[in-house]
C-alpha cells in the first residue's frame, strides 16, 4: 500500500510539473524578477548554510529549474547573475579585491557551462511541451476510441436487428439487447444454449439448417422466413448468417443477424420510410441491378463523385472506378458479395467531373425483392479522403522527425568528439565544447522559428556572431535575403563560430580597431534562380595583428572547410592573408539555399 502511495505522489508530482511546464508563459517582467529573486535567495542560502563550499554551489540547479519553468531567456539572466554572486564571493578571497586568473577562468567555466546547459535545458523544455501535446492527442484518440465502443455498444442496445452468436452446433450464446425486445425474450438464460435452428419451422427450419452448415464450412448465406417470437407473434425475418472470424482468420462462432422487415413487406409507406432514411444520410448509398447496371444512387452519392442531374440509367458500376480497379471489382468485390452475402473494406472511387480520385470505405450487400431472392446489390460507402489525408502527413512528419534527430545527432557527436581529440586539456575542452554546443543551439533556434524547413541566412548570421561583436559597427553583414535549406544552416553556424572564435582570440576582434565583414551575393543566370546560379560568402578581417598561417590545422579549420564542402557540395577555403584572415565560400544556389520556383 505505501509502495501505491508513493508511486501515486510521484505520478501527481510528475503531472504538476508536466502542467507547469506546457503552461503559457508569464510576462518578461515576471519571467525576468523571478529569476533575480531565485537567484538572490540561492545566493542567501549559500551564504548562511554553505559558506565553505564552492561559490557555484547550488546556482547550476537553481538556473536549471529557472530555465526549464520561464524560458531559455530567464536561464540566461540567471546565469549571468549567478556568475556575478559567485564573483563577488571570489573577490573576497585573496587576492583580495580583484580575481585571479584561475578564478575568472573558472567563472567563464562556469558560466560557459551553465548557458550551455540552458540550451540544454530549453531543448529539453521544448520537448516536454511537444510530448505533452502529443500525449494530449493521443488522450484525445483514446478518448475517441472510447466515444467509438459506447456508440457501437448503443447501437447495439438500440438496434432493432435481431444480433445473435452461435457456437459452431448452432446453440445460442448471446442475444443483443435489442435483439430480446424485437424477439419479445423476458429473459435470454431461458433459452441460452438451445439449438438455433429450431426457432423456426417448416422451410424456416431446413434454411437455417443450411445457412449454419455454409457457415461452418466458412461462408456466409442468408434467407428470408417466417418464424414467432417468443410470445408467438408471427413475423417475416431476412437472415444472414456468417463465420465470425479471429485474427489468425480461424472461427469458433457464427453470427446471426436477423431483421424484421414483416412491415417491410406489407407496407409501402414502411418502404418510403427507409428510402428517405437513405436519401438523408451524408454516406454514399447505392444499389445495382444483377448486370451492374445503376438503379439508386442518394444526394450524398451524387455529390460525392459529381452526379448532379446525371440519369442513372446509363451508368454501370464499373463507371465508378478508376480503370485499374474495375477489374479488382468485377473479379473480387462483387464475387465475394455472391458468396458470403457481404463485403467490406478500402476501394477508390472516380469523380466524373475531375477525375480525381476518392478513397473510400465501402461495404457492399446482396439487394432482394420482397420474396427474398436476390436482385442486385447495394452499397453504404464512407468518405476516407479526410483520414487518408491525415496518416499521411502524420507518416511525413514521423519520418522527417526522425530525420531531424539524426541529423542533430550526429552532428553533436562528430563535434564532441572532435573537440575532446584536439584538446590539450579537460578545461579547454569544456570551454570549447560549450561554446560548440551554444552555436549548434543558436542554428536549432533559427530552424526551429521556421518549424525546421528553413532558415534565414541574415538571421542565422547574426545571432551567430552577436556574442563576438557589435553587429553593424565592428561586424558588418552585407548580402540578399536568402533562405538556407536546414541540413546547411546548421554547419554554417557551427563554421561562423569557430572564425569568430578565433577572430576573438587571433584576429581583427582581438583588438579595438579591428573589424569583420561578411558577405554574400548569388551570382549566375536567371537573376540568381536559374540552373546556373552560384552562392558565394565571403568572411574578411581588417585592422587586427598581421596574420600568420598555423603551423598546425585544428579542427576549427577542418569543421570550416571539410564540412562545408561536405554540407554545400562546393568550394571552403581559408587564405591567411598577413593584413586579416580571408574565408571564402562558393557553391551551387540549389544546393544551398531554397530556391522559389518560376512560373
């Protein structure tokens, strides 16, 4: 019981906390105060309780759960502030007043780290909330699914058919709820278990004899009889009797429907009543003569394959089909609905009018005349294009999820394993990595605004570089709009951020005069659209220290190069020019960016 209650608290824990997160956001003043004041209380508790640990203590969690309830936004304002409690606790450690360079080095772990884990953090929000709506969807099916079963349960209950199961000797098993009204039974245990056939008499009994027999040798047959209810009022009855069948197409009991159709029969008002039942109803009914020839189609059917005012009498079944189906039909379908008195399952229908074609889920029967014998056959067909149309996007965007993982996948992968292989130290590592990891982020976000289908290549740029330098004063962006195709986006962020890592450290962003300027222009026929057409970027550095080529390439370079000739299909190299680093860039248009389509 208590191991119950646990697993019940952790459950309701999990649901808050799943509800907190998929919650709208609050305001950005609140998201904003918040955060200061989770980080000023850390800063306290620490202060009072932990005063000898590490001045980090306890902020990582904290900006964590700031990030993972307010945002990426407020993750990062808490970092910032927790880098500056932790400063202000360094500053009182000697030397005093100013922070060592192991102790500005450790911030700048510290707060690298933490902002990555940010990234992290909102990812990992982001898809919380998508499983949530996910989970959201499939309460709704489920929900749905249910809805589904108390109709047909209701159906059940409410239909006048007579619904029974027999086991394969014919004895009687189950009687629908509305099958004991119309059969007038007070109580179906009096006569569970009796042979079936022997409700009726005289050439009643010998078809239902045969129609158990078909039955168990797997196929369905029905009949038309007279036979009394069980306080003997005499009724006509059209039967069909069929196997019902397992998964594993095996059959242990036989299912019996039998339909009063006694006012049917003697009635005509009784028959205009069914006629207008079908004329109302929003599924496509019709019914064919023996030869196939149209004699009944309703409004909803007309409208569906674009009959209106069409005459029927020249119309055959096969009109309705798209060739290659006509044969499926003839050979198969109507067959079927000879042998086993029925048939149900997915065709496609041709609109007259387009030629576009409808999928549908029809279920055809045998159409008798009032003394039974068969003289045509009917169909009640269902619209699909709906449910069709949604298993197929739901099928696209499974896959192109599991695309998109994989992709960002390996791309984490080669640049963590990278990193660690040209490291001269864990701290180096971390740093670079970190930062690695931040541009990747800033790319997913860009991607992310256009549901990954693009990204803007301004934007993608910008947001890039916006932590290196001022944009438009000492990093100057000139170029077209453009729209990178995603698998590309993602390299080229991860590229920018190692030429403005080492512009920061190396280059013209090592000093204060000196600046970059990146540029793009699309080049070739077609003004930039044709077959023809050239992406070129360009990366210059101006005004810092006179330049030098390495005298070993890391894997900055290589992920600049290699990686963008593997991801754009053309020309990366990197001209260390002594007056500033040149980076040149030049590939096909359609390789690298979304281009429109002329009319």
């Amino acid at each position: 019981m208590s191991r119950t209650r646990e697993d019940t608290r952790l459950r309701s824990l999990l649901d808050r906390l799943r509800t907190a997160l998929v919650a709208r956001r609050p305001s950005f003043p609140v998201r904003y105060g918040v955060a200061t004041l989770a980080v000023g209380a850390i800063a306290l508790l620490r202060w009072a309780l932990f005063a000898e640990f590490a001045p980090w203590f306890l902020f990582t969690p904290g900006v964590v759960v700031v990030a993972l309830l307010l945002g990426g936004g407020a993750g990062l304002w808490a970092t910032g502030l927790a880098t500056a409690c932790a400063g202000i606790v360094l500053l009182a450690v000697p030397p005093l007043g100013a922070l060592s360079l192991i102790q500005v080095v450790a911030s700048t772990i510290f707060a690298a780290t933490t902002a990555g884990l940010v990234g992290v953090v909102v990812a990992l929000r982001h898809a919380l909330i998508e499983a949530e709506a996910s989970r959201a969807a499939l309460a709704r099916s489920a929900a749905a699914a249910e809805e589904r079963e108390a109709f047909v349960t209701s159906v059940l209950a409410s239909s006048t058919d007579c619904i029974k199961v027999l086991d394969l000797d014919g004895r009687l098993t189950f009687m629908s709820e509305g099958g004991q009204q119309v059969m007038e039974v007070s109580d179906f245990n009096a006569i569970r278990g009796c042979p079936w056939p022997d409700f009726w008499t005289g050439q009643g009994h010998q078809e239902a004899v045969a129609a158990l027999t078909e039955a168990r040798a797997g196929r369905a047959r029905s009949f038309v009889g007279r036979a009394c209810t069980m306080r003997g009022t005499s009724k006509w009855w059209h039967v069909a009797v069929s196997p019902i069948r397992n998964p594993d197409g095996t059959f242990d009991r036989i299912l019996s429907v039998s339909r009063d159709i006694t006012a049917l029969r003697e009635s005509e008002e009784e028959r205009d009543r069914f006629v207008r039942l079908a004329e109302t109803s929003t599924d496509f009914i019709g019914m064919a003569q023996t030869d196939g020839r149209i004699f009944y189609l309703n409004d909803a059917a007309r409208r569906m394959v674009g009959l209106d005012g069409t005459d029927l009498t020249a119309l055959t079944i096969a009109d309705f089909f798209p060739p290659e189906q006509v044969a499926t039909v003839a050979g198969e379908v109507l067959p079927a609905v000879d042998r086993d008195g029925h048939w149900s399952g997915e065709l496609t229908l041709r609109h007259f009018r387009t030629g576009a074609l409808i999928p549908v889920l029809s279920s055809l029967f045998p159409v008798t005349d009032s003394e039974g014998a068969i003289v045509g056959t009917g169909t009640v067909t269902r619209d699909f294009r709906a449910r069709k149309a949604a298993e197929e996007e739901l099928r696209l965007l499974n896959g192109e999820l599991a695309h998109r993982l994989k992709n960002v996948l390996a791309v984490v992968q080669s640049v963590t394993r990278q990193t660690l292989r040209n490291a001269s130290d864990l701290g180096r590592a971390s740093e670079d990595l970190s930062a690695r990891l931040v541009a990747l982020g800033t790319a997913t976000d860009v991607l992310t605004n256009a549901s990954w289908r693009s990204a803007d290549l301004r934007e993608l740029t910008a947001r890039s570089l916006a932590p290196h330098g001022e944009i438009g004063t000492r990093i100057r962006l000139d170029g077209p709009d453009l729209t990178l195709q995603p698998q590309v986006a993602v390299a080229l962020a991860l590229a920018l951020h190692e030429l403005a890592t080492n512009a920061a450290k190396y280059g013209s962003l090592s000093n204060d005069a000196g600046r970059v300027e990146v540029s793009w222009q699309v080049q070739g026929e077609g003004n930039g659209e044709g077959a023809e057409a050239r992406f070129r970027l360009e990366w210059r550095e101006q005004g810092g220290p006179p330049v030098a080529p390495p005298t070993r390439r890391g894997f900055g370079s290589t992920l600049i190069e290699r990686s963008l000739r593997s991801y754009f299909g053309g020309t990366a190299g990197i001209d260390y020019r002594p007056d500033g680093l040149v980076f040149v860039m030049d590939a096909r248009l359609s390789d690298a960016a979304l281009v429109r389509d002329e009319a």
